[in-house]
C-alpha cells in the first residue's frame, strides 16, 4: 500500500493495541507486523526460528526496535500462556510450510500444524477469551480442484500430511467459534508474494526460487508449465488480515483469498518482462512431487471481497517489479535465509 | 451370524493369518476378535484399557485362551513396532469414542484419535508395508447432514473435536494407501449395537444406556425423538471389517456402513416391545450436548454393499432381543464397566 494513500478508517483499533503474531519474523508475518506497527500497534512476534520456516530477523529491518521479538515455539504451552494473556488480537501464522517436508516428517508437522494450534486454542479460552484471532490457513486442503474457480463450498481434500494437519487446525478455529465463542477466522491463502519472501531454495515457494534465479542472472526452472495458479502480492494479503480481524461477519468462517490468475508459463514470462531478461525452461514434474501436486487451482475469493469489501490492488506486474528491487537491494540477507 | 449358516470363502485367508485388533477389549474390537478365532486367525488383541472405552475382558469370556491380549496404548511408538512386525491384517479400533470427552480433553482425544494414528501409520510402513488395514471411522465426521441419506460424497464437516481427529486420521489413512502403497480402507460406522456393548453410562452409546435401563426395570430418557438414526448390528458390523480387509477393491477408500433407519422414539418403542415392556419419557436435548449434536441421520452405504456384497443380516427386532438376552444373562460384568 502506498503511503499516500490514506488508511482504512477500520483500522484505527490497531492504535495502542495489544497484537501478537506467530510466525512473525517469516515472510507474511514480518509484513504484517511492518503495517501494524505503522497503524500503531503494540507488537509482540513469536517465533521459534524453525530452520526452513522463513523466519529473517532482516525482515523487521528498520521497524525492530518498535515491536518485542520473543523466540517461542508454538508448542511451549507455557510460554504461549505467558505472551496470550490479555492480548486483543492474535494472527497465527506459525506454521511447517514445507509439503513435501511433511511426508518426510510427518508427526513433526502434525504437532506443529495442529496439535499446538488446538492448544493454541484452549490457551486463548483461558487467557484472552476476547481475543480476535486471524489464521492463515490454505487453498493447499483443497487438493486437486474438481472445478474452477474454486469457492470455499468445494470438499477439502488435502493431498498431503500437511494439508491434512492445516485443514484439521482450521477446523478447530473455526470450531471453537461456533463452541466456545472465541471470534476466529481462518484465509485460505493461494499463492502469496513479494519483498521478503523467502528465496534460499524451492522448499517453500517457487516464486521466490525464481525471483532468486533471475537476479543472480541463472536460468529456472517451470515444473510443467501450464498450471493455473493464482499470485497474491503479500501487501495485500496483510490488507486481508487486518480487514478480517476486525470484521465481526468473519468470525468462524474459512474464507479464500484469491490473486491474479495465470499459468506457471505466463508467470514466468512476466518475471523476465520486469527483470528486462532472463531465461527459463520447461520441465517435467520431479517424481516425489507429482504425489502430491495439485494441478491447476484458481481461488474464488468473492465471498471475503463482499464480506470485507477487500480488492488486490497491487498488479503482478508491479508486484514482480517491487520484488526484484527489494531483494536486488537485499539480496545478501535472504540468500542464506532460514 | 448363525452358526449353521456357512462361512463366506473370502475368509479362509484367515486361517492362520497374523490378525492385530487395537481397541480388541471393546465392544467392537472383541466381537470382531471372537469371529476371528472362529475363523482360525492368530489374534493380537492390543488395548490400552482407557476408562471409558469399553475395554472389558469378559467380552472375551470363552475364547481368552486362544488369543493373546497385551495392554499397550497405540501411543507407545516402541512397543507398537514390536507387535505389528510380521502382521498381515490391522483392525485399528483404538479411540477415545466420547464425543463430549473430546471438548473437555481435546488434546488427549488428539493424541490418541490422530497423532498416535499417524504414527502407526509410519510404524506400518517401517515393518510391515503388505499389512491390509481396516480402520473404524464414524458417520459424526460428516456433522449435520445436509441431505440424507449421507452418502461418502457428502462433505466432511466434524461437529467436535473427536469428530475432527478422526477425519483427519481416516485421511491419513487414505493418504498412505495413495502416497505410499499401504492397503488401508476406512469404514464409516453409524450407531452399531448388540451384545457386549458398554452399558455403564450414556458416555459412550445411548443405545446401551437404554438397554440397561430395560434391563434393570427403570424408566430412560429419550432426548428430542424425532431424529433419525440408523443402527448396525455388531456381527453385521463385523462382517464389513471382514470383507474390507480382504476385498482388494476397497483399500484407499473411505465407506460407508448402514443400517436399519429409524426415528430415536420409534427404537424406544421396539426395545419395550423386545423387552415385553418397560418406559421411557422423551426429553429435551441437554444443553451442552446440544451444541454438537448433529440432527437426524441416515447412511447410504450403496457403495460398500456392491463392492463387496455386505449386506446386514440381522433385524432390530431380532438384534434387540439379542442384546437383551446378552445383558440379562452377564449383567453383573457390564454394570460397572470400564
């Protein structure tokens, strides 16, 4: 979001307000952080540092010393009771990302996924029963799409260990709404991108795999090709949680966040336009991803824009233009990133 | 099943086949093990004797010198590797069942009812890859209907933090048949009955709750009435998990088992009229039960029945009578059961 535009009166709660955000030295996290800091917030950042994760001290680069940084991991109970406790609004992105990682580690990803979230869960009863709590869940659940655009009344039907783990802690969100009243909202998130993003290696996203490759001037790699993928500029993800956190009409809904569709091919074609260069080749799909490789997906996000009246306002274009820049400038901190 | 009546062919593969039944001092589990021996099988009753399970071992009374039964809770990593090294067939019954349990101990119907799933899973890969699974799932995973009867492309909305572990356990299951070759199925049971089945409280079934009342010449509680539900008898049951196991056209599949639909009030009078008379008063719904009730339910079960020609055999009426003969006769082992 520009600066110059000015903010969504709806976020003026955030001024002087009690936020926590797990996983917030990652990508998402960090940039939401960034943007609440900006709006006011009283910041407190969870995060265990998990290696693969994403997490980047660099990411709060300029805004540290206005928000509190606890490492904490998610499954320490203890300590999520302690940093809870009277907080008003929770953004819960602590997550394993890796698809792939989840059919090697499978338990780690369940207790990670969704056993601490439904501790999580029963902490915030005890603790912050007011609490509003965002939660990043997403399309990943889905599995292979049975038709497109995909709304959030398709079944669920994730391909994988951590598809399994996130839909079951979605679930619990939501179930603690409608159980115990705890005002819970969960995004399904599709392909989501931008400056600090993590781009060490193809583990998390491809995205950043190739914004990576092509500024260190090296050819990528387009596994396929012709799948649709939706891309969400990470700004205006942020937007989405600010926006479903302090709407009431969201509270125990699954809501999908959509993007720009395009196949992977175009994608990759409109990342060498705003490199001004580049190259890239087709390739099949690697074998162990095939398992679990969803094919085409495209997000039907009408019903969070009605809700909330949320629109992407970044481009892909200028999305993959701000992108470069920022890791051209910064590359140095993210090419060995977590 | 009667005894005159002639085994299904199918099931000679059991005669002398290494059979584990986690959960195989329940009401399930055990009358599942019974048929077993009676088909020659080497049985591995695994139970962990929760309270509360079902777990009582003179549902064992008459064949406990042909099986070998060890205490052993499926969290046990170690010790289920030991037991299921070399198995041919896993009837995987262990849960904790109660659905009101679950929203006071979430995390333990957790680690019980989905991670300790999981890890057997992995365990089964690791030492026993050709083993077939049978695993129970439950029609609660579905929650509210919205159209009966339900069948297995009805979407999966768990009403309770027992209904979300074990969909995500039966996913898991499915999961590893699709990823990692295992022949697992999933068989959704609807509200089974019959000799053996825990009577001691409403925790667990109504249907015992109400045959102990008869029994013991009180007046039971029928709350609401007009739901629908359909009943599986427990040897009708068990024959499904028989042919699951040994049908090939089963593994990687979640399906439905049914029964005899009927209204609650419509049962209640069955059973007085089963039992030569007794009384029941129908009852508001509880409120903290309400909250996760789940409405009428009916089962199509079409599908199971043409893969494998399963059809139930034994009538309400007939099953009714049954039970309570059962009851009448061993009351004093069941009265204060686990």
């Amino acid at each position: 979001m520009s600066a110059a535009m000015p903010e969504d009166s709806r976020f003026t709660v955030f001024a002087g307000a009690k936020v926590v955000i797990t996983g917030g030295l990652g990508f998402i996290g960090a940039t939401l952080a960034r943007r609440l800091v900006g709006l006011g917030g009283d910041v407190l950042i969870l995060d265990s540092v998990l290696p693969g994760s994403g997490a980047n001290p660099f990411n709060l680069d300029g805004i540290a010393d206005r928000v509190v940084v606890e490492r904490c991991d998610i499954r320490d109970g203890d300590a999520m009771r302690r940093h809870l406790a009277g907080k008003t609004f929770l953004f819960n992105l602590a997550a394993q990302t890796s698809h792939q990682g989840s059919m090697v580690e499978p338990l780690l990803d369940l207790d990670i996924n969704c056993r601490a979230q439904l501790a999580l869960l029963e902490t915030c009863r005890a603790v912050a029963p007011e609490i509003a709590i965002v939660f990043a869940s997403t399309r990943q659940i889905y599995g292979r799409p049975e038709y497109l655009p995909v709304d959030e009344k398709h079944p669920v039907r994730p391909p994988d260990v951590n598809g399994i783990d996130k839909a079951a802690a979605e679930s619990f969100h939501l179930l603690y709404h409608r159980v115990h009243g705890l005002r819970s909202t969960a995004l399904r998130l599709t392909n989501t991108y931008g400056p600090r993003m993590r781009i060490a290696d193809a583990r998390q996203a491809f995205v950043g795999h190739w914004l990576r490759a092509v500024i260190e001037g090296r050819e990528f790699e387009v596994w396929g090709g012709e799948q649709l993928r939706d891309l969400t500029y990470v700004d205006d993800a942020v937007e989405a949680f600010l926006l479903a956190a302090v709407a009431p009409s969201c509270a125990g809904l699954a809501l999908n966040i959509g993007g720009e569709a395009m196949t992977l091919r175009r994608l990759a074609e409109l990342l060498l336009d705003a490199n001004g260069g580049g190259r890239f080749a087709i390739r099949e799909f690697p074998a162990e991803r095939k398992q679990i490789d969803i094919g085409a997906f495209t997000s039907d996000d009408a019903r969070f824009r009605s809700l909330t009246g949320w629109a992407p306002r970044t481009g892909i274009a200028a999305g993959l233009a701000q992108s470069l820049a920022f890791f051209r400038a910064n590359l140095p901190h993210y090419r060995q990133g977590l």
